[in-house]
C-alpha cells in the first residue's frame, strides 16, 4: 500500500478532524459515479478508502508510523556504514601516501650526505657525477616525467646566468629589479662543489616531498563528512537559538541556527567532520528537523494554524484569538468563511535568508455543535430537498 498520507494529501502530523476532511473532499472527487469514463477512478476511491481506513485508526496509524520510523533509522544507519567504510579507505590511503613521504625523506638525507663528500672532495667529475646520481634518483623514484622537467628547470637557471651578469654591469642608476639578479648571480656562482649542482633536484624533491605529505597543499585529499540530524522546534529556529548535536563518533558540535533553516535545511560546519591523518579535516553536515508541534505545521517559511469556527461565526463572521509563533494574535473572519478558506497574517513565520520572514497562514476549520439542533437540522434538510420555507 502506497504511504496513507500522500494518498490523502496531509502532513503526518495531521488531526483526525483534518484527515477526515481530506478524505471526503478526495473521495467525492474520485468517487466511480462522478468519473464513469475513468477506468481507474474505482482503483482510486478504493485506495483512499484504505488510506482512511488506516490514519483514522490510531493504533494502526501507529504501527505505520512506527515502521516508516525503523526504515528511516536504517537508511541512516547504512549511510553512516557507508561514511565510516569511506573513511578506512581514506585512512588507509593517508597512511600509503605517509609511507611515501618517508621514503623520500631518506633520499633526500642520503643525497645531502653525497652532497658534502662532493664538496669536501671539490673535484668537477665528482660533482658531474653526484648530479647525475641525485637525479637518477628523481627518475627511480618519481618516473621519468619528473627527471625531465628537472632538466628543463636545470636548462633555464643555466640560460638565465648571462642575463643576470649582464645586469650587473648596468649604472648605478639600475632599477631595483638588475640589484635583485645580480645579487641571486653572485650567490650562485659563489657556490661551489656538488652543493651548487644538486640545489635544483632538491628544490624538486621537496616539492615533490610536499605533494606527498599534503604540507601547503590546497588540492590536499579531503575527509569524508560526517552527517548528523539537529532536532530543533519552532521557538528555536524563531530566536537563532544555540543548538548542540551528537555526531556519529561521539563527538558533540554546537552552532547557532542561521535564517533560513527549516525542514531540511543543511548547516555546514567547515573543519568540523572526520580527522583523518595526512588529509584535510573534513566537514560535519547537519540536516535540520523540526520536531512537530500540536499548535503549528511548517510549509518553507510559512507556519500554518488551524482556527475552529461554528457555524454561526463562519456564516456571519467574527473577531478571533490565534496562536502564533511569537504570540497570541487578534484575527477577522469575514463573513460565509469555508473550511476551504485562510487568513494569512505576513511576517510571523520562519526567518529566510534574504532578511524577512514567512506568513503565519490560519486555516479555517468548520466545527458542528456537540449536540444536534432541532431547527438547524429541519433547515439543512429543507436546503438539501429544495423545500426553502
């Protein structure tokens, strides 16, 4: 059977009076004597029969509330499986990348100690052939794409040593710019031995070195989020109250509802989710639930009330009191008012996020006397038979 409530079109939080009323608007509508060219519209009264059947039950309206409850408690509880499986893997890779890192680190240390017995040594062999060792290890360790743009970058400071010599013997009226390479050209060809050779390879290597260990990186692998549900009420998302939830590990997180929210609404809590080594703290994402209440529904940033008329107020009109989300509230019933009539009262519902707020929408509810009257019966029954006395 499909959900009771869609079929009747009400919230779950619906009265019985609002279910009934429902049900006998859907069931005139679809009823087979009104739809005789519609095949289905048998298939369709039975339906909202059993829908009605359900809702206007309440122990059987329990049980399904009940099972919808359990089967939304196990989607939650399998997409925190899923986020949990998805931060092993995570870790799991952080700790693959670590190793990395570390390996890396030993080559470094290996080719500075080379660096120094070629300095020490002096020779130009040497120091040839201590840079073709750094970056055989380059090209051992990262592949030969990484080898290659070594050499480019070892080509281009090689290329740009005439210029900045060149510089140098400017006036000294030279810009600032001439002082800076001639400065960096002194430096460098100061240098001497294997240090001088290798400084390139090792500016790559720790670059390379960076990219493993995610240090400075902004394109560093992010942590999964992590999901929780924030129940809140009316009242507090009315007043930005601070709200504090559980997330999954354990963990408590706090936050001051912003404009905006309602059912569904998302909080995005930056850095607060899964800290995972070697990666970027992930996010914890709130869903926002409002808890029902007996006075109000929400519908966005509208809040709906139900008013309760008499006959003789919805016929000949009158003042009422209505609750509202920041207080009791004077309202005018016009004059022949249906249930199928409301009253919006603007900006006294939920605040949005553009700076205003929703309406607070009064529905008018058609209430029969607790006992039947003699003459109102006798009238109703002359209207319906068209005897007008």
């Amino acid at each position: 059977m499909r959900d009771p409530y869609k079929v009747l079109g009400v919230k779950r939080d619906a009265g019985a009076d609002e279910i009934k009323t429902a049900w006998r608007n859907m069931a005139k509508a679809v009823h087979p004597d009104h739809n005789q060219g519609d095949p289905t519209a048998t298939a369709r009264f039975a339906e909202i029969g059993r829908a009605y059947e359900t809702l206007k039950d309440p122990r059987k309206r329990n049980l399904f509330d009940s099972a919808v409850r359990m089967a939304e408690a196990k989607k939650q509880e399998q997409t925190i499986m899923q986020q949990r499986q998805a931060a092993r893997e995570a870790a799991v890779r952080a700790k693959a990348a670590q190793a990395n890192a570390e390996r890396v680190m030993e080559e470094l240390a290996r080719a500075n100690a080379n660096a120094q017995k070629a300095a020490a040594a002096g020779a130009k062999q040497q120091q040839a052939g201590t840079t073709e060792a750094a970056e055989e290890m380059v090209e051992r360790i990262f592949g030969a794409q990484a080898q290659s743009h070594a050499q480019q970058a070892h080509s281009q400071q090689a290329q740009a040593r005439p210029h900045a010599a060149e510089a140098a013997k400017q006036p000294e009226q030279e810009t600032a710019e001439s002082e800076t390479a001639r400065a960096e050209d002194e430096q460098t060809e100061s240098t001497t031995g294997t240090g001088a050779n290798m400084s390139l390879p090792l500016s790559l290597l720790t670059s390379l070195v960076r990219r493993f260990t995610g240090a400075g990186q902004p394109g560093l692998e992010k942590a999964p989020d992590e999901v929780a549900t924030a129940t809140v009420t009316i009242e507090d998302i009315m007043k930005g109250s601070w709200t504090t939830v559980s997330l999954p590990e354990g963990r408590e997180v706090g936050f001051a509802l912003p404009a905006g929210t309602t059912e569904g609404h998302q909080v995005r809590l930056k850095g607060q989710g899964f800290k995972l080594p070697g990666m970027q703290r992930g996010d914890a994402v709130i869903n926002i639930h409002i808890a029902p209440d007996p006075r109000f529904t929400v519908d966005g940033f509208d809040v709906h009330a139900v008013l309760p008329l008499n006959i003789e107020n919805a016929v000949l009109g009158t003042e009422a009191r209505v609750d509202g989300p920041q207080g009791p509230l004077n309202v005018t019933v016009p004059a022949w008012s249906g249930s199928d009539k409301t009253i919006r009262i603007p900006d006294q519902g939920l605040p949005n996020d553009s700076g205003g707020k929703g309406d607070l929408v009064v529905e008018l509810r058609i209430m029969l006397w607790e006992k039947p009257d003699a003459k109102v019966t006798d009238l109703m029954r002359s209207m319906r038979e068209g005897l007008f006395l």
